[in-house]
C-alpha cells in the first residue's frame, strides 16, 4: 500500500497516533466514561501550548542555536497587562487584547536586538530578556489575581457541540502558520536560513529582517498566548507560563521539526500539543501522585525522541 | 581579516590585546560587582563577610562545571537544576539514613548520565529535549523520594561545609581548588584536549583514532559527577532537602558558563572563566542587591542586566579584535 506507506513516512503522524494511544489508554481505564469531555478539554489546553509552539518552531527553524526562552515570562507579564488594560469592563476587552499583542511585539522587538546588536547568542539573549521581564511582572502585576470581564472569560471556555472555541481558533492560526511557512517568500526565507545562512545570504534573502520578523512573530504569540490563558483560566498570575517554557520546545521537536533548523512541520505542533495534555489527562485519570507522573512523563519525551529521532542534527 | 594599512604583525598584536581582554574580562566584571559592593558596604569585604556573601557560591560554581562540560561538546544540559535537587533529596534521606544505598543510587545516576550520552551519540539526538525530557523524571523522583521538604543532611557533610579555614573564607579556597582541578584536567591533560576536540572539530578526533562515543560517555558522566557533588555541596550548607532546590541552577549555571568566557559551540570554554562566572552570578544575586537597596522586584532582573552588559563589553571587544 503506497499512500499509507507514504501517510506513515510523515513525521508527524507519529504525534497523532501517540495522542490516540493515550486517549484511548484512558477512555479503556474509565470504561469508556468521559471521553469526549476528555477530548473537549485537550483541545482547550492544546491551544495553548500550540500557540507558542508555533512561534517556538518558527524560531527554532532559523537554525541552530536559536531559541525564544523568554516565552514563559511573556506570557506571564502579557496576561497581567491584558487584565490590567481589560480592568474586567466588556468594553476594554478589544484593547487589552491588543495591550496584550504590544507586549509581544516589544518583547520579540527586544530580544532580537539583544541578538543583533550586542551579538550575544540567541539563548542567552532570551533568557537575560526573561529575568528583566519577569521582574518588571512581579513589579507591575504585584502579585494580584487580576481577574478578566466576565464575557471574555466566558468567551474562552465557549463550545459549540464540544468543540471550544478556542481549539477552532488553534486550528485556524495552525492554517495560516502553515500558509505562511509554506507558501509565502517569509516561511520559505526562514526555512532557507535555517539550511544554510550563508548562502541565503548569497541567495538575496534578507536574513536580518527575516529574523527580526520570526522573533517579533515569537513574541507577538507569547502575548496573545498570556491573554488567552488569563481569560481560560479567569485571572493573571506570574507563574501562569512556567510549563510553556518545556512544552513549547517538546512539541516543536515530537511534533517533527528539525532541531538543528530548516524543516519545520505544522500539523506535527498540534499532534504533540495533543499528545502532552492527553497524556496528562491519562496519567490523571489513573490517578497517579505528582512525582510518579512527572517521572512518566519525562520517560514518555525520551522514549518518544529516541523513537522519533535520528535525523542530523546540530543540537 | 582586513589587510589593508597595519602591517601583519600589528594586526597580531591587536588581535592578541583582545585575545588577552577577553580572557580577562569573566574576572574584571568580578571586580567591578566587588568594587561596588565595597563602595557601598566597606564592612562586607571581611572574613565574615565573603563567607556569607558566598555562602551558596560553592553549589552554583559546581552545577556551573558541570553544564560546561556538557556545553564543550555542543551540547546542553537543560535538566541539572532539577538533578541538583534531586541528588539533594537523595543525600537529604538515603545518604543520611542508608549510606551504602546512598552512595549506590548517586553512582547510579552518574551512570544514568553517561548512558544520556551514549543515547544522545548513538540515535544522533539533540540534547536540549533528551535533557528537557529527564529533567521530569529527575523533579519526579525527587518528589517521590522527599514529597515535602525535610530530611536532614549527613553530618559529616554539614561539618565539611561548614569548614572554617584561617585567613580565606572556605568558599574561596573551595572555588580555587574547584577551578584549578577541573582547569589541569580538561586545558591541560592530554585527554582533556581530545575532549575538548570533540567539540571544536568531531571530524578530526573521530578520523584521528578516538572514539568520539567515548568523549560524550566521559563528558555526560562528569557533568553527572560534577551535578552530584553539586546536590551533596548545597545540602551541606542548607541542612535538609527539598525537591524543588536546584530548579534555578539550569539557566544559573548556563549563565555562569557563558559568562565565563565559554561559546555554545566549537569546544571553547574555560573552567576558571566558568567558576568566576558562578561566583559574580552568586555575588550579584543578592547581597549586592540589597547593599544597594535595590528593591526584591527587581533583583532577578540584575542578573538579566549583568549578564547583558558582560556580553555586550565582549562582543564590543570581539568586534575590535577583528
């Protein structure tokens, strides 16, 4: 059979059918209860992690080397600017989203210049950016539960059929990610770069801006991300994207793309999203304790690499 | 390289000034951070002073070797701050209660690592998520071996970090020996520049006979090593366990490194450079801080500031250099 040998050639249809696995793992330990609502809240939860792995692939498929650790703290510092702008008034709900949005854009804005103008590799640069931006969350949000307007909150956890709205919402950016990386000259540039920088430099690809965008681009998702997130969850916090700072570069490398930079892969993002909440849920619903869950987890990642991986890669 | 009006031998020469500022620079930003401190606090600059001021030096300064070993090989090790603190729930309970299983799970791990870069070498896998991956595993046991904080430290190791040594406060002298080991091992011993080889040229050492399986086993193994006395260090000075501990000391020691002098990549680090990079991130983490009233808010963002301008003086001098 051709095309399923071809199906299973993709990489990432791995990281659909491990989703699969665990769901159905937990459906067979429940009896069967609950497993649409399981697949409901996945969606929910995926978005978020597919947000920023978006932005995580695109950043990491400019090469080796480059990626945004400042991601976690952005979420955090965007999620108390967006409720602090929304002030839990309906009315303010469009303007704290875009407060939300300008705070990426500044984050990313100053992470690359860290990388461009002082020349400090990309980690580093993004992880000084996130100990200035965590203090300037823990300095401006003061601690405080800021709680979103009703209506934005509600908006967040709204179904239609099961189906949240956000996972739609998900679904759609993974589609323009997809356009954008695939079809338009900004995806091709930065999969060019992530190939070989130097000679699409010689090519008349203009590297420098290509690179700016996809940090900006980054940050910008970070900043919705954090918006998103306080509205789901009803309230902005500090650590609220702690575990983003892991999963975003998990689901990037399960979901298929290439560490070492220049293939990058779409659909595997939602896959692996997918894949790490359901597993989550699985280990929940076996009722395992934090540390045993924590442990399988870490597990589970490795002996997915191992199996997945093997492609050359720099890092 | 330009060729124009200096003649070769000038252009050398500037390029080794700025070979020399470099290599000074992880030790001039440790003298700017003391000078500050003494301008701000003359009292601080004692005995007792630099014993309390470096207090939790000696832990960083270790897990700062260990992730530059790791790093030497182009490699990254996302996953010591969460084995620091779960080493430190093992010395916190086994190595007190059961020294024999103790020793034996702390060896074991040590093997877990050099395992790590065997797998990592042998399926060619990037080790950012191999790291990602086990630092779960490392923050699962811990937890599962220590759920709340507690347990106590064994008390010879509380008496060896508790040492009092004339003239030198003991974090100095334990910084110095921690430098000058690892220095003769890894710049100047044989194997230690195979080692290093394996990160600048893999081609060359591998074409050459050596067998680069063996320099990521034996370069996993000693960041092991190095995380292990790490846990056991900061569990002498803080007296009991706790499996959240070590979480800061990933991006801490991958600060440290670079701040040190060492690059991501081509094998081009600096154990002393390392060690003076976790003792100015230690200093500036908060006595400093607090000398100069700057408010709790703000102190993790020093770091970020510190870490920025050591670069950015280096990338200037690099720039000049050229």
């Amino acid at each position: 059979m051709p095309s399923f040998a071809k199906l299973f050639a993709t990489p990432w249809i791995w990281s659909f059918l491990g989703a699969l696995i665990v769901w159905l793992a937990a459906v067979i330990f429940t009896g069967g209860h609950g497993a649409g609502g399981m697949i409901t809240a996945a969606l929910s939860l995926a978005v978020f992690t597919v947000i920023v792995g978006l932005g995580q692939m695109f950043v990491i498929t400019l090469g080796p080397g480059n990626v945004d650790l400042s991601l976690p703290a952005n979420i955090g510092l965007a999620s108390a600017v967006a409720m602090k702008t929304m002030d839990g008034q309906d009315s303010l709900i469009a303007l704290g989203l875009l407060a939300a949005l300008a705070c990426g854009v500044v984050i990313g804005l100053a992470n690359y210049a860290l990388i461009r103008v002082l020349r400090i590799p990309p980690i580093i640069a993004t992880l000084s950016s996130s100990f200035i931006i965590l203090s300037t969350d823990i300095h401006y949000g003061r601690g405080l539960q800021i709680k979103p307007p009703d209506s934005f909150a509600d908006f967040a956890n709204v179904q239609f059929f099961g189906v949240p709205i956000l996972g739609l919402f998900g679904v759609a950016l993974a589609v323009v990610a997809w356009a954008g990386l695939q079809k338009m000259v900004y995806g091709r540039s930065v999969l060019a770069i992530g190939q070989n920088m130097r000679a699409a430099k010689l090519a008349g690809i203009p590297v420098e801006r290509v690179r700016l965008l996809t940090y900006t681009l980054s940050g910008a998702l970070g900043g919705i991300n954090g918006a998103l997130l306080a509205g789901y969850f009803r309230g902005a916090s500090v650590d609220i994207g702690n575990e983003y700072l892991l999963s975003s570069i998990a689901v990037v490398v399960i979901g298929g793309t290439s560490v070492a930079g220049g293939k990058a892969n779409v659909p595997g993002i939602w896959g692996a999203s997918l894949f790490l909440v359901l597993l989550l849920t699985m280990l929940n619903t076996f009722g395992v304790s934090a540390g045993l869950r924590l442990l399988l987890t870490g597990l589970i990642i490795v002996g997915v690499i191992t199996a997945a991986g093997g492609h050359k890669t720099g890092r | 390289m330009t060729s124009s009006a200096p003649t070769a031998a000038q252009s050398r020469a500037a390029r080794n000034r700025a070979r020399l500022l470099r290599t000074m620079l992880p030790a001039l930003s440790m003298t700017l951070i003391l000078l500050a401190i003494a301008w701000l606090n003359p009292r601080a600059i004692s005995y007792f002073g630099f014993s309390l001021m470096l207090n939790l030096a000696i832990p960083i300064a270790l897990a700062t070797i260990a992730q530059m070993f790791v790093i030497t090989i182009n490699e990254l090790d996302l996953s010591i701050g969460t084995f620091v603190g779960f080493v430190g729930c093992v010395t916190a309970t086994w190595l007190h209660d059961a020294p024999v299983l103790g020793v034996l799970v702390l060896l074991a791990s040590i093997g877990v690592y050099a395992g790590l870069g065997a797998l990592i070498h042998l399926r060619n896998l990037p080790s950012i998520v191999v790291t990602l991956g086990m630092s779960f595993v490392w923050q699962g046991l811990a937890i599962l071996i220590l759920p709340k904080p507690g347990g106590a430290a064994p008390d010879w190791l509380k008496g060896l970090m508790g040492l009092k040594v004339p003239f030198v406060p003991f974090p100095i002298v334990a910084a110095i020996v921690i430098a000058l080991v690892v220095h003769f091992g890894l710049m100047r011993s044989a194997y230690g520049t195979v080692l290093r080889g394996a990160g600048g040229n893999p081609q060359a050492i591998g074409r050459a006979g050596w067998s680069l399986l063996k320099t990521k086993v034996v370069m996993f193994a000693l960041t092991g090593t190095f995380g292990v006395i790490s846990g056991m260090a900061l569990i002498g000075i803080t007296t009991s366990g706790d499996a959240n501990i070590g979480n800061g000391y990933t991006l801490l020691s991958i600060a440290g490194v670079i701040l040190g002098g060492g690059e991501f990549v081509g094998g081009r680090v600096s154990p002393i450079g390392a060690v003076i990079g976790a003792l100015t991130l230690a200093l500036a983490a908060s006595p400093l801080l607090t000398f100069m009233n700057i408010p709790p808010d703000w102190q993790v963002a020093a770091n970020g500031v510190i870490l920025i301008s050591v670069l950015a003086a280096r990338a200037l001098i690099s720039r000049k250099g050229a």
